[in-house]
C-alpha cells in the first residue's frame, strides 16, 4: 500500500510543516491541493478549489495505480470538523 509520503512524491507536491501542498491532481489548479498523513498509513485529501472527494480519491487511485486505498468515508474529516474541535 502506498504511504501518504509516496504519494506526495508521486504527485510532485511541496513539503510544508504538516502536510504537502501542490497542484490539483482532478482540477489542475495551482497551489490548491493538501494532502496529510492520515490513519493507518493513508493519507487525507483536501482541494480548496472545491474539488468533490469522489474526484479526488478516483484521480489519486489512477494516479497512484491502484496501490493507494483512500480513506473510508467516515475518516474523512470536513473543515467544520476540523474547526469544531479546535474549539472545544
């Protein structure tokens, strides 16, 4: 199974403190794409271009192959999440 490292180097992404940010792999965009280590060696996928997770994960998963196994739906964390939990 491919790790959230090999992606990014596979996609070509810029290392940044907790993730690694680079160009779209679905919309093509620049400096949109993140991704970040997640649960159990995979890796979390976020456009802020507004890219749906269903074109993310079906472009990663070509892109990588097949090796890679996105995360499971509930994994997912959504930015509300995210910003709900930095609050309590």
């Amino acid at each position: 199974m491919m790790t959230a490292t090999d992606l990014a180097i596979r996609l070509h992404l810029d290392r940044h403190a907790r993730s690694w940010r680079g160009t779209c792999p679905a919309c093509s965009y620049p400096r949109v794409f993140s991704l970040r280590p997640g649960r159990d060696s995979g890796a979390l996928i976020y456009c802020a271009n507004g890219c749906a997770q269903d074109e993310l994960r079906a472009e990663v998963a070509r892109i990588a192959g097949g090796t890679w196994k996105a995360p499971k739906p509930a994994d997912v964390q959504t930015l509300a999440d995210v910003r709900q939990k930095r609050k309590a």
